[in-house]
DNA sequence: TTGCAATTCAAACAGTTGTATGAAACTATC
DNA sequence: GATAGTTTCATACAACTGTTTGAATTGCAA
C-alpha cells in the first residue's frame, strides 16, 4: 500500500545521519534535507521524532536477537537440549561483535548506527533497551543447563561479564586503538569474540564456585 | 576572594540535579531555581553551561584517577616497583566501583552523577574522558612490569576487559539486580571489586599466552 | 473524466533553550 | 563615607526545536 519511497528514504536518511553525527545534533531538519522530503513527512509516517527513532533501533536490533536465538538454538539442539557454554556465550556475543566491529571502511552505515546507540543512549532507545530483560533470560536458561553445578549468583555474574566485555569493546574502540597503539587488532572481529568468550567462559569455569568469593587482595 | 557562596550553591545543585534527573532534561533554569541564584550566575560564575558541566566531571575524575594512582604507587613501592596483578587490577577498578556502588540510599551525589556521566555521555564529558588515556597508560606499564612475559597485545586486552567489567556493571547496576531478580548483591562493594578483579587477573595469567588466540569455537 | 483518499508541501506555531545586557546592589579599600 | 570593583538581578534576545495546519498535489478506482 501506498508507495512507501518516501518513508523509507527518511529512514536511510536518519540511520546515515546519526550514524556519521550521533543523535545530539541532527534535527528533523537536517533529516528530510538528506533525504529531500518534507519537513512534515517525518511525523506523517511516523508519528514523531521519538517514534522514528524508536523503529531504527528496534528493527536492528531485532535482527540482531533473532540471529543470536538462531545460533543458541541450533547449538542446543545438536547437543541434545544441553550445549557447550563456550558455544553459548559465542551465540552471545558473536552477532553483537560481528555487527559493530569489522574494518571501518567496510563497516555498514547499520553498524555504525548501532554503535551511536550504544555509546549516546538517547531516551527512546534506552525504553528499548529494558525490554531486553526476557531476551537474556534465555541465554541465562541455557548457561545454567550447561553448567547445573553453577549457582545463580555466577552465571548472572558470567553473563554480565560477558556483555560487559562485548559492549565496551565496542563502545571504547576507539580508545583501545589509541591506547594500544594499533596493537590490539579490532577489525580481526573472530580474534575478538574469541578473546571474549574466552575470558567469559573462564569466569564462568574457574575456581571452586563458591557462593561468595573471598576477597583475595590485602585492602591496603 | 569572593564569597564564593553562589559558585558553590551551583555546582552542588546542578551535581544534584544531572545526578537524579540525568543531563537531558536538566535545563539552567532548573538549576539556578534549585540553587535560589538567578539565571545570569551560571554564565557568570562558568562562562557556559558546558563549563559547568565539564568543571563537575573534572573535579570527580581527577579525585578518582588520585585515588586510583596512590593505590598504584603504594603497591609498587611495598613490592619494590613491581606489585602483584591483582592488586594492581585493584587499585584501577576498586576506587570507580567503590565510588559508584554500594547501598543506593546512602550513595552520595557524587556517585550518582559519575553513573549519569557514565550512562548519558554529553559532548563535554566525552571531550575530557578522551584525555583519560595517559592515566591509563601508567596502569598498564604497571601491568606490564608485574608480567613482564606477557605480550603487550594481552596486557591492553587484559586492561580494556577490567575496565569493561566496571564500567559496565556500574552502569547497568539495575539491569543486573532486575535479571538477576536480586541475587546480585550490587550493594556488597568489595564483592564485585573482588569478583571483577579475580576475572581479569584470569584474563591476564591464564593460557599460553600465545600472540594470536586461536578460535576455540566452532563458528557454525 | 470524475471523485475520493493518500500523500506532499509551505508556512507558521508554540515552546524551550542557552546567552547577553545594562542597571542595581553589594563589598571592601582608602 | 566616597569610590572602584565585584556580584546579582530582571529582562530581553535570538535561535532552534518538534509539531501542526490546511491547502495543493498526486494516484487510483469507478
């Protein structure tokens, strides 16, 4: 119904936009002057700013969750409802990862979007963003089959660990590259997610499982 | 010179204010209402809102990045310039978390607002954090000093991943205890400090230390 | 072609924002 | 107590924001 060009010109527009400027400073205005349509279009197709928005970074990320339940799934599956953690926390973290790093040149206008998203944290994306609760409660589902002598208390820590290390990864890239000076490689993108599922997994496998961990440094 | 009173009366407004309400709604006349002074005082006392904003963040860093540095030096100084890892993981991770968890009814402002500085990331903090980078080029020289055989590649890794742990449990602290249906105990302090320290440190010593980490994962 | 709905457009609206101004009030020095 | 410098104040400014409006245009069905 309808020709549907405008629509999605204003959201090509907008994803090229924030990506390149982040969502502090592009105005409406800015948007449908790339993507010579009107001013009114925006909130004709799609209601208002917070709205537009809302639907990139749904869309994406969705596509996203899809691809990490695929590859959880499948895994699952071959092991007969059981699968290996590391192969869990790789379904984790593997589409976040793969999505957003990756030579800059190459790295889709998508990507780069969802950087933006994860490094601004504008309302309408952080509304998103809480929902997201169910999601990772399969994954967390999954960890506690595949390690059942784990207690909760770890496999939650694990979890967080391993979002942690996926996410600033992506959100401090920059940093890293400067830091390091171009040692650490993040455009080996399977280089990372391997270092990151493999200190995940070792959080998650090491030691005696205690329900509390000792502090183990002297607090002076 | 000067009463200073206004000055003071702002700065302890606006921390109050992003800290509860975070940068995006918190207008100047917000501010200078909760401090009783008149609108003219913030470009006054700042010269912009973003001075002011900056000035709040720099006052907080620069008393953490101290704190974490006399942790540093103390340790190496005991150990006769070289410390154990652990606690120099310690000193970089504790005094953040320390500063930024804990009971959420006695946190101070302070520690609020370096979590809002942490979630909503506005031009003029990003402007000062990209300046961050000397300070943790001493963290890593430690680092490199107490495992002297490993790569330079793994000792940024090591300390990109202790930083991820951080960062990212402070900021999404709630997220965490709401998955965790509050098994998380984001309120016992050296808990998590002990817990971030014990997986980098794993992070760091574990393995052959290879240059290059295989993929330890099937891809499919 | 006619009629009707969907879409586009220019223009204006209403609200908010950070900042600048110039006069008034204060404070301390001589 | 007059004076010079600092600080406060009410007010206005200028620009920008997302949104709305109502008329013009388009596309399609009868």
């Amino acid at each position: 119904m309808a020709s549907d060009h405008t629509r999605s010109a204003i959201l090509a527009a907008a994803e090229r936009l924030y990506a390149d400027r982040g969502f502090g400073d592009v105005t409406l205005r800015d948007i449908v002057a790339e993507a010579n349509v009107n001013l009114a279009a925006v909130n004709y197709h799609f209601g208002s700013k917070d709205e537009l928005i809302a639907e990139l970074f749904v869309t994406r990320s969705i596509a996203t969750n899809r691809e990490r339940l695929r590859e959880l799934k499948a895994a699952e599956e071959q092991g007969g409802g059981r699968a290996p953690i590391e192969v869990i926390l790789h379904a984790l973290v593997g589409p976040t990862l793969r999505g957003c790093l990756g030579p800059e040149n190459q790295r889709s206008t998508a990507a780069r979007f969802m950087i933006r998203a994860s490094i601004e944290s504008v309302p309408p994306i952080r509304r998103i963003k809480n929902r997201e609760i169910d999601h990772l409660r399969k994954f967390a589902g999954a960890m506690r089959r595949a390690l059942p002598e784990r207690s909760d208390v770890d496999i939650y820590w694990g979890l967080n660990f391993a979002l942690a290390m996926a996410h600033h990864t992506i959100r401090e890239s920059e940093r890293l590259t400067k830091l390091s000076e171009g040692k650490c490689d993040l455009d080996d993108v399977e280089d990372v997610v391997a270092r990151v599922v493999s200190v995940a997994t070792m959080a998650l496998t090491a030691g005696k499982a205690e329900t509390k961990a000792p502090s183990r440094v002297a607090a002076r």
